[in-house]
C-alpha cells in the first residue's frame, strides 16, 4: 500500500530549470534511498540520481553539475532539481524508493507513475 507521487514536471525551454517532488506515503518503516529515473520515448528507463539515507548521492554523467538531487527523510520527500535542461532530458521522470513496509520482512523498489518533462529547442 506504499505510493510515491511525483510532481513538478512541466514543459520548459532549453537551458530552463524545473523541480521534482516525489512523496512516499503508506505504511513506510523506514526508507533506504530515494532516486530518480528517466525514460525517453522508445528508450529503456534509465538511472539519474539517487540518495540514501545517510546523504550519499549518485548522479548519471550526463547529469553531473546539471542536476541536485535532496531528500527530506521526515517527509519522505526526494526532490530533483535540474537547471541548464537540454532536448535530450525529454521524458518521462520516475520516483524510486528503497524501503521496508510495515508486514514486510525485506525492502523493496517502489515506483510512482511518473510526471512528464518536455524541453524544446
């Protein structure tokens, strides 16, 4: 019964920033990382950022000194903040969470439903 829930998607220009929010909600007993991935049409969902709990991030190369990844562990809230947005960043945006549910006995990936991010040229 987890949800993420992602917001802030948008359609901006190239070179435009935008923010992410994904919330975790449900039955959560506790969160071992947060991320976020992106899929552009025809493509496969592939890695972004990610960060654990104890603030270790990881970003994807193309990503480097373009995107901050945060995460707000009393909210259970990961945001993505991407500036200098390029074409290529184009796609759909999905919330990932690493994290133990009440009556479960492992951790376990969640998904959101994604939001939708459109660069033009």
């Amino acid at each position: 019964q987890v949800q993420l829930v992602e917001s802030g998607g948008g359609l901006v220009q190239a070179g435009g920033s935008l923010r992410l929010s994904c919330a975790a909600s449900g039955s959560i007993v506790s969160i071992n990382s947060m991320g976020w991935y992106h899929q552009a049409p025809g493509k496969q969902r592939e890695f972004v950022a990610s960060i654990t709990n104890y603030g270790t991030t990881k970003y994807v190369d193309s990503g480097k000194g373009r995107f901050t990844i945060s995460r707000d562990n009393a909210k259970n809230t990961v945001i993505l903040e991407m500036s200098n947005l390029k074409p290529e960043d184009t796609g759909v945006y999905y919330c990932n969470a690493d994290l133990f549910e009440s009556g479960k006995h492992y951790s376990y990936n969640h998904w959101g439903q994604g939001t939708q991010v459109t660069v033009s040229s």
